[in-house]
C-alpha cells in the first residue's frame, strides 16, 4: 500500500500581501510628508556658521518685498509692537525669533528689534530677538 502526502509543497510564491504592504507604506508616507511644513514663508535666509537653537515663541518673518509677518499674520510697523506684544502674553522670558530674507535692508531688521525693545520697556520683562540663519555651505 502506498501512502500519499496530501500536502504538497509548491514552488510558486504568493505576492499578494506584499503589494498590500508596500501600498499602506506608500499611503502612510504621503500622508505625513503634507503634515510637515516648517516654513510658510519661504525666504532665501542669510548663512551662518553659529548653531544657536532656543525655544520660540514668536516668529517674525521679514520677505523680499518688505513685508512683516507676525506668525503668518500680515502687519505693518505701527502693529508690530501690539502684535508681538499679544502673541507674547504673560511670558517674561520670551524669545522672538526673526526669519528676514537676505536681500532685506537692516533698517527693516533693527524695526522688530525696537518693536521687542518698546515691549521690554514697558512690561519690564526680558524678551530676546534671535535672528534664524541658515547653515553655511
């Protein structure tokens, strides 16, 4: 009597779930890339060597046609002082970092500047202003 496997081995191999992998990667990794987005504003910064790194609080963002942004929101120099002034709050170590395009003229750097000087003043507190570089190359 000859007694038969009823399991055989087949030498084929089932691709189905491999593709079901690499197409929930594919989803997972779309997905995440749209959520980062560091800068809104895109400016071409100024290059530095320095690698100062602190906790932001306000972002002040100075573009090629001279416009103030305090955290995206559009302003001008009379409202910059008011703007950072509330984005601020009760913080009395705030740092305001300032994201300003090279090819901007120092005048409009030295604005937010005394805009964060005007703050101090008045509250007595001791806000910072760091200027955001980007790496040398």
């Amino acid at each position: 009597m000859a007694i038969k496997s009823r399991n055989k081995v087949e030498p084929t191999f089932n691709s189905s779930s491999m593709s079901d992998l690499v197409f929930l990667l594919l989803i997972f990794f779309m997905l995440t890339s749209t959520l980062v987005a560091p800068n809104a504003i895109k400016l071409m910064l100024p290059s530095s060597n320095s690698k100062t790194m602190a906790k932001q609080t306000v972002t002040v963002y100075v573009n090629e046609q001279f416009q103030y942004f305090v955290d995206e929101t559009p302003a001008d120099e009379t409202q910059l002082t008011d703007l950072i002034n509330n984005k601020i709050g009760n913080d009395s170590q705030a740092t305001v970092v300032l994201r300003s395009d090279k090819s901007v003229p120092v005048q409009y750097v030295v604005n937010v500047i005394d805009a964060v000087n005007d703050i101090n003043n008045a509250t007595g507190n001791n806000h910072k202003v760091i200027l955001a570089t980007a790496p040398k190359k």
